[in-house]
C-alpha cells in the first residue's frame, strides 16, 4: 500500500499525456492555446509540487508519515476522478466549455500539491521500514507498482479503449474513461493504508522529542526561567533551511536530469513525431507502453544493483545514458527516419528508453540519503519536487515552444537540448556532492554509508 499509492499519481499523469490530443481539442483548440495550452496544463500540476511537498513534507514530519499518506492518496484519487466527469467546448458548448477549462486547471493544480507529497512521504516511509541492505531493492517497488507499473496499466488502458472506439467517440467521450477506472484501485489503497503502521524512525523521533521538551521543562523550573528560548525546537522549515541548505540545492538540482528524461523523449518526443509523421494513435500509445513496460520489469534487479553497487553510481549512470549519450541521436533519427519506418523507429527508440529509465529506479534512495530524519521527508519532498517536477513538469512545454523556434530536423532540436541541460545540471550536482563531502560540508548518507 505505501509503493502503491503512487500507481494513483502517476497513473493520471500518464493518461493526460497519453490523451494530450484529446484534451487539446476538448479544451484548449480554437484558439484557446492548442498544444502549447495542453502541455502548459501538464506543468501546472509540476509547478504546485514543491508547495505540495513542503505542506506534506511538514505535515509527515510532525504528525506521522501514515496520515500525510492517506491524506494525499485521497486528495489524488478525487482530483483525477473529477477530471473525467468535466464539461468540454467540444460537448457543451462555450459556458459550460470555460468552466470546464477553468476547472480543469484548478484540479490539476490540486493534483500537484497531493502529488507533491505522495511518492516522497513514500519513498521515506519505505527507506525506513525496510532492512539496511535491501534499501534499493525496496524503493524498486515505487517503480513497478508507480512510476513505471502506472504508465504502462495506463498505457495498456488507452490503448484498448483506442482500438475499441471510432476517433469521433474517443473525442466525445472516450477520452473520460481512463480517468474514471482510477476509482476502483484508488479506493482499494485507501482502505488498506488504514492498517500501515508508523516507521520506528518516527516514533523515535518524537519520543526524543518528547524526552528534550521535559528536560527542557526541567532545566527552566531548576533555573527559575520562563523564557526556555534554548530549549525551544527549531521548526521543521527553519531546520531544513538553516542546518542542510546545501543537500537541499543538491538534490534539487541532482534529480532534474530525471525529471526531463521522464518527461521529455518518451512522452513528449513521440507525441511530437506523432504529429509530425502522422502516426496512428493506437501505434503511439503502444509505443509509450514499450517505454514503460521495460522498467516496470527491470525496476527490481536495478533496486538489486543499487543494493550492490551503490545508490548513487546507478543514478550517475542513468543521467549519463539517458540525459547525455541519447537524447541527440534518438530525436534526430526520428526527425529524419522515412515516413515508411517511422513507426518501427519509434519502437526501437521507445525500447532503447525503457533500458535507460530503468536506471532511474535509484534516484529515490539517492535523494532519501541526503537527510536526516529529523526533516526528511520535507526535505526529500521539496528537492525531488522541484527537480522533478519543475524540469519535469516544463520540458514538455518548453519542448513545445523550442520546436517553433529550433527546427526539429537540425542537428540538435528543442527536446533533446532540454534533455543535455538537465542532464548536465544533474550530473554537476553530483560531482559537486562529492566534493562538498570530501571538505565535511554536506553529509551525503544518513541512512546506508555504503555502497554508495
């Protein structure tokens, strides 16, 4: 229940990307933004995740891990349900089709503050519970059952109702089922994180809480103070802020390759050659299925690989592939593949993908060491967040716009110089840790010393 409750988050990020055409026609043709509207919407749910996860992040770190948990998964299932019941232009006219835009957004934004804390308070709740040597191998179930598992039940979702639907009714109202079968493993993971139990780290945590605060209150009445300033707990906040500035900008700026090469090649990408070799829908759906499906198997033996060879050599080997070595020859080879081989092209580089994203499996441990457990969740949730959600959250569009201005058959297009830059950013910020660690500046495990 604690891995699957982020099936919830990004199974709804997966079928809005998957029905990003239908969503521009229902919502923002016409003038009302198009594509670039579109995937300005998929950012919005990025941008509010480092609010979410500074809201939750608190939350999980002074009432419990467990409540934040089923506080988010609940805020997601009724936001991604809701989104399949709203009013279009294309159904109900320009009132009820301006509502329903103005909604959507508003559910989407939602969506970004549960989201926010839901994989992170996860990914903390599961580092702690679990043995020190099988951390890796733990964590790998974010991927199966969330990161991975979602987009490809997702994927598999959409490409049935494709298949079994005329384009006309996809429009009209097959576009809303994907949404609406989220109801049905929402509601069973809600009913079964009543029964987690919370982490020993926690309960420790507040019991040294407690056991400081009577001390405390001991000292004062010993010493006939009353204002027990020295005895006062730094918040959360102030905490994270004063004490670890620099894990926080680390894994922040370390998690932002991920986030582009979540995002951008795989979902983006072929979104884009779609429109531009006009490939069926069902045969892009499929392909993205590949992309996903890979992982979702592989997820487990790389969580094995990180337990043996170390959280972070995995993650520099995944930005190094996936952000570095790929992105400029994939996106150019399907700008230039002939029409006739555009669709085999697409699902060897979808293949190619799923290899690399694989390797991300290890960023959840890599940003979970990086803290203590005093601000741990808050802090994995404000630098996962911003790294992956506002890089994440922005390629797309970015993407989008950089394609009117970049040509995509040039050496190096829009989608794939996003991916460099990330990349490169992530990988400074690794090497940088590094650094700062040898000088006794930032402490890069709290959890697991080695291997790392």
């Amino acid at each position: 229940p604690a891995a699957g409750g982020s099936f919830i988050e990004w199974y709804e990020f997966a079928i809005y990307s998957y029905l990003s055409s239908y969503i521009t026609d229902n919502f923002f043709a016409d003038g009302r933004g198009g594509s670039v509207g579109t995937w300005a919407g998929f950012a919005i749910t990025f941008a509010f995740r480092p609010l979410g996860g500074a809201f939750f992040g608190f939350l999980a770190d002074r009432f419990g891990r467990k409540p934040a948990m089923q506080l988010t998964i609940l805020l997601m299932l009724v936001t991604t349900v809701l989104q399949g019941c709203l009013p279009s232009f294309s159904c109900c006219g320009d009132t009820w089709g301006w509502f329903g835009l103005v909604t959507l957004l508003v559910l989407r934004a939602l969506q970004g503050l549960s989201a926010g804390g839901e994989l992170s308070t996860a990914a903390v709740y599961i580092s702690e519970i679990s043995p020190r040597e099988t951390l890796g191998f733990n964590l790998s179930w974010i991927s199966v059952s969330g990161a991975f598992g979602a987009w490809t039940v997702a994927a598999i979702v959409v490409f049935i109702i494709e298949s079994s639907l005329s384009k006309a009714d996809m429009l009209a109202w097959g576009w809303r089922l994907p949404y609406l079968t989220s109801l049905a493993p929402g509601s069973l993971l809600i009913f079964f994180r009543q029964y987690l139990e919370e982490t020993e780290d926690f309960e420790g945590l507040v019991k040294e809480a407690a056991a400081k605060k009577a001390n405390g209150a001991d000292r004062e009445m010993e010493e006939g103070s009353s204002a027990g300033s020295e005895a006062a707990e730094m918040g959360t906040m102030q905490e994270l802020l004063a004490n670890h500035k620099l894990a926080l900008l680390v894994g922040s700026l370390g998690t932002a390759g991920i986030g582009a090469l979540w995002y951008v090649p795989p979902v983006y990408g072929v979104q884009f050659i779609q429109q531009s070799q006009k490939l069926p829908s069902n045969a892009v759906t499929f392909s993205e299925m590949l992309a996903f499906f890979i992982p979702t198997v592989l997820a487990m033996f790389v969580g094995m690989l990180v337990d043996s060879w170390g959280a972070c050599k995995v993650h520099t080997l995944a930005l190094s592939l996936g952000c570095i070595v790929s992105p400029v020859p994939l996106f150019y080879w399907w700008a230039h593949v002939p029409p006739q081989q555009a669709i085999l092209s697409v699902y060897l580089g979808q293949i190619i993908l799923g290899f690399m994203l694989a390797l991300t499996t290890s960023v959840y441990l890599w940003v979970v060491e990086l803290f203590p457990v005093k601000v741990r969740v808050t802090g994995v949730s404000i630098a996962y967040n911003i790294g992956i959600g506002i890089f994440g959250g922005l390629g797309p569009v970015l993407s989008d716009l950089g394609n009117k201005e970049i040509s995509p058959k040039g050496p190096v297009s829009a989608p794939a110089a996003f991916t460099l830059f990330a990349g490169a950013l992530s990988l400074g910020a690794v090497a940088s840790s590094h650094l700062l660690a040898r000088r006794g500046l930032l402490r890069l495990t709290h959890i697991r010393d080695a291997p790392y």
